[in-house]
C-alpha cells in the first residue's frame, strides 16, 4: 500500500464525483502506463499507485472507509492483506465502453445478428419521375424459416449456450496494455450452438426466398435517388431483426428532355421564316400539356426561352422547375423552284442592315485586310 493520499494521487478534490476521478484516472495511466515508459522504474510505480487508488476510490464502501478512517480503514477491510490488484481489470472497468464493455457485464448474453441490407437498381423513363409511379418488384433474399419460426434448431429442440465465450458472443485476448474483443468463431457471436439444427435451413434460421414488393416511386425522384424499405432486406440470423431494401433510381434517356435538377431542356429547330418573321410555337410537356411560345421577330440561334413551372416537380414539396427552349434555326435543304424565286428576289434587295451580325463581321475582316 502506498504513502501517498489517494486523492492527491489521481489529482481530485476529496469532493469529486465518481466521473471526475474516472477522467483523472484514465488521463494518469494514459501518461505513465509501462508500456509507454519502458524501463522507467518511477512511471511503474506510478502506475501501481494510482490504480490501487482508484481501485479504491471507485467502490462506494471504500471510499467511505477511507475517507471516515483512512487507509486502517481500507487495510482492515481486506485490501492490505489481498493480493496486489489486476492493473488489466482496472484498465477494462475504466475503458470498457470503448471496447464492449467489462467482464462483469452480466453473464450469458445471446445475440441477434441483424439480416444483410439489400441494394436493387430500378430504371424508369423520365414521364415515370415526371408523375409518380406504382412498381412490382421481385426482389431475391433470405426470409425467416417457417418450420423453426426462425430459430434455427430442429423443431422441438433448442439451442445451448456456447461454451467458448459462455453466452457473451465475444472472446477476449489480451495484449499488452489492452483488452481486445473479437466475435466469436465458434457461435459467430449469437452467443448460442445449435446441436441439431433444423434441416430446411441447415441451423441459420432463414432460407432464401424471391418476394414481390409493391413500391410507390414518388413524383420529382431523380437520378440516383434512394428510396429505403425497412425491413424488406434480408432475415436476421436465428430470428434476428431483417436488414432494410434500398431502391436506385435510374433514368432512362429520354429523346426530347434533357434534366439539370428540377429543370428541363429541350432543343426547338425553327424554320428560318418564323426566327425571321416571329410567330408562336407549341411545345409538348412531360404532363401531355401544349405550351404556346411567342416567337419574337428576329430570333438567333442559341436564344433560350424559359416557361416557368413546366419543368419537374419538386420530390416531397409543392410546385414544379421551369422548362428552358433552346433555339436553333434551320436553314432549308429543299426548296421548290418559287420558293427559290423568291429568296432571290429578296437577296436582291439586302442591304446588309437586315442581318447587322453578319454585317459587322465582314467590316472586321475588311479592315484586317486594308491593314
């Protein structure tokens, strides 16, 4: 037994609750643990001092017995005349929650391993996001066996406690400084063996199995959406909980609409008469709607006409993006003997203001040229 006050020792006021002095003690045997300190006599001594310590100072009766009457108290409860306290118990009782708990930690402990998630990739057209839709899936798992209720053992028998890690699922090794938890091998951390497992599923309490689900896919979803399913995914192993179904949304290319978010793009090829002339356009939406666009009188190429609230609807919100038209004038390929006429007769009478681009261009060019 050391000299030394203990709780001057883990460096707290006598009137320190039991978190203060945890804290102090793990922050103490972090700082002169052996196994940082190699070979330094003062750090092992050190070391010893503050988990007989605390080793006292944690437990409620010795505290108050060494408060009321010092260390006489805590030696003639036992302490003094016992063997010198397990550093690697003390170490655990303090850092267990990092580690899955102390030893003390209540017996036998059977556990239930959660079933595996499942991903199913779903491709739909752009309309389909566009409205929402009702979809079938046959989605290939595991499901809980019904002869065993999903326990696992023969019917009529039950399962026994592992006797590697007695119940715990866990099995520690100690290394060093630490205390390491490793799952089981022999029950894989079910904290149970099956000797007479059941014959439809061979002792895993679920066998594989293709289900249809019914999904509602929600109106507005984009590419790369999830939609999750709880509790569709794979059983649990010996009736543990089933794991979750994650839906992909995929988007299938679509041959008007191009999507950027909640907005939609779309390429308008307009005869050259109409860019020239004005005019007024109907352009479908992804709802079956016509919406009339104003053609102003001289429109270029690239102009971008924006219809405000046609574009996609807004996933699990109200209201709807815009759709954005991107003029592109077409030049004509085939024209009819008038029709050629009568480009003729209008080219005799350019000025070149008609076309005051084209214009600036080639005055550009020739200044190039005169130098």
């Amino acid at each position: 037994m050391v000299d030394a006050d203990y709780y001057e020792l883990l460096e707290v006021q006598r009137t320190a609750d039991d978190k203060t002095i945890k804290s102090s003690y793990r922050r103490l045997a972090m700082q002169c643990h052996p196994d940082k300190n190699p070979g330094c006599a003062n750090s092992e001594a050190k070391f010893k001092a503050i988990s007989e310590a605390y080793d006292c100072l944690k437990d409620p009766q010795k505290r108050a017995a060494y408060d009321r009457f010092g260390k006489e108290g805590v030696r003639n409860g036992g302490m003094g005349n016992g063997p010198p306290p397990d550093f690697s118990d003390i170490f655990e009782s303090v850092f267990g929650e990092f580690m899955g708990g102390g030893r003390g930690g209540g017996g036998r402990r059977t556990n239930v391993l959660r079933g595996n998630d499942l991903r199913y990739d779903l491709e739909i057209s752009l309309e389909d996001a566009f409205n929402g839709r009702a979809v079938e899936l046959n989605v290939d798992g595991t499901a809980a066996c019904e002869p065993c209720d999903g326990k696992g053992a023969k019917p009529g028998t039950s399962a026994r406690t592992c006797n590697i890690c007695g119940g715990r699922g866990q099995v520690r090794a100690q290394q060093g400084f630490f205390v390491l938890e490793q799952t089981c091998p022999s029950c894989r951390g079910v904290g149970e063996v099956i000797a007479d497992p059941c014959p439809s599923c061979r002792g895993e309490g679920r066998v594989e199995k293709r289900k249809s689900l019914d999904v509602n896919v929600p109106a507005g979803v984009d590419e790369g959406t999830r939609i999750r399913l709880a509790g569709e995914g794979e059983a649990g192993i010996r009736g543990g909980p089933p794991g979750d179904l994650y839906i992909f949304i995929h988007l299938a290319r679509h041959s008007v609409f191009q999507r950027e978010g909640t907005t939609l793009f779309a390429r308008l090829p307009l005869s050259f008469t109409t860019a020239a002339l004005g005019g007024t356009v109907e352009v479908p939406g992804l709802d079956k709607s016509k919406h009339e666009v104003k053609i102003p009188a001289g429109m270029q190429s690239g102009k971008q006409i924006r219809i405000r609230g046609a574009g996609m609807p807004i996933l699990n919100g109200r209201g709807h993006g815009d759709m954005v038209i991107e003029v592109h004038v077409e030049t004509p390929t085939r024209l009819s003997a008038k029709q050629k006429e009568l480009l003729e007769e209008f080219r005799c009478t350019e000025t070149g203001e008609e076309c005051p681009e084209s214009k600036g261009f080639f005055q550009k060019v020739k200044s190039l040229w005169e130098g």
